[in-house]
C-alpha cells in the first residue's frame, strides 16, 4: 500500500535519449525526494523538493537531471542525454514529520535500463 | 555531510539466531536513526526507527540501540526466521535546517539459513 505510485516500473532506453519518470502522492505532503539505487549498491539522495522547489540536491544531481511539479500533482524526474551509469532503480519518497523526525516511506521505484 | 558506515556486508544466521548490524555516523547533530528492509526487487521499507533521545526500541522480536556518544546504533533481529532474508540499511537525517533528506548505510545482506 505505497503511499506513492511511480510510473513506469520499467523503462528501457538507448544511451543519449531523455527520460522522464513520474511520482504520484496519493496523499498531499510538502516534502518529496528522489533517490537513486544502482543494481547491489546503496540508497543514494538525489533531490530533496519542498513546496514546489529544489530544496536540496546531491553531487549526484547535476545538469543532467531535472525535477518538476507540473500540474500540482504529479512529480517528475527528468533525466537529459541517458548515460549507460544512470542504469538503475529510482525511487520518489514523501516525507511526513512525525515527532520532529521526517519519516521517509518509498515509492515501488522505476528501473530504468540504458543501453 | 552526513557519513554513515555500516558493518557487516553480509552476514548468515541459522535459523532461530540472532542477528545484529551496527552502523556508526559522523554528525553529532543527527537525531533520527531508522532502519530499513529491502526484499529482493521490492522498495525499502521502514521496521523501526529512534530518536536520539531514547536509547533503545524493541518492537516484537526487532530492537534497535543508540549510543549518541559514540555515535552509533545497532539494528538487533531475534530468533530469526527465513522471511528476515533481506538486505538491510541503516540511516541517519542530515541536521536540522536541512531538507532532511536520509543519508543510507551501504547495506547488509542478511541470509537466513534453515
């Protein structure tokens, strides 16, 4: 029972191409992320998105990337010119504070695959 | 920013077992340490978390403990059974004023052996 959906599950695309993953909250949160999981390797942050703006980003979010909130709803990830190293999972999370802690709960994530 | 190390990579339990992971971080001023599951192909899932002003949390046959001192805390799995196989991360909250986003351990397969 994710409390975000992510679309598309799986996504295969040839290198250089661009690539836009979305993140539906089913319930309205100010704070998004979108983190990144290489095959085998740790959960890595990405983009930290409050309010409809960037909040924070890692080494990781370069030019490359982008983030939006088109339309009030949806949350997209916009990866430019795919790379073979941006094979991986990607997961949107939603924060809730809960005690002075900001409780993360994970989308099911989007795989994406470049060739 | 926040750096979290986490030990062992890998570890194998027999079936009823105890299993313990320990992760230790840099920044004094952390105050959120949740653990999380990750079964094979699925999300990260949250089974317990502290905040820096308890020392311990059980919750049935998962606890977790903090030493803020020595800046670090243990995830401690008993009479552990085969559906506990799974990788698992620890985590901090980068301070506040942040976008408190998590900072991941790097993850410890755990396998539990019938």
């Amino acid at each position: 029972e994710p409390e975000v959906t992510q679309t598309p599950s799986h996504q295969v695309t040839q290198m250089g191409q661009e690539v836009i993953l979305r993140c539906v909250p089913i319930s309205n949160h100010l704070y998004f992320y979108w983190y990144r999981q290489i095959l085998g390797q740790k959960v890595e942050f990405l983009v930290s998105f409050y309010n409809n703006e960037i909040s924070e980003k890692s080494e990781i979010f370069d030019d490359q990337f982008s983030v939006e909130r088109p339309d009030g709803s949806n949350f997209t990830l916009k990866i430019r010119s795919t790379k073979l190293e941006d094979s991986a999972m990607y997961f949107c999370a939603r924060g809730r504070v809960d005690a002075g802690a900001n409780v993360l709960t994970f989308g099911a994530g989007s795989r994406l695959t470049v060739l | 920013g926040e750096n979290v190390e986490q030990h062992p990579s890998t570890l194998s339990v027999q079936e009823g077992d105890s299993a313990v992971i320990k992760c230790t971080y840099s920044d004094s001023a952390s105050n959120y340490f949740p653990w999380y599951k990750q079964e094979l192909g699925k999300r990260p899932q949250l089974i317990i978390d502290i905040r820096s002003n308890v020392g311990e949390k059980k919750d049935q046959r998962i606890a977790v403990t903090l030493n803020k001192t020595a800046k670090h805390f243990s995830l401690h799995i008993t009479e552990t059974q085969p559906e506990d196989s799974a990788v698992y991360f620890c985590a901090t909250t980068d301070p506040p004023g942040s976008a408190r986003q998590l900072t991941f351990g790097s993850g410890t397969q755990l396998t539990v052996l019938p």
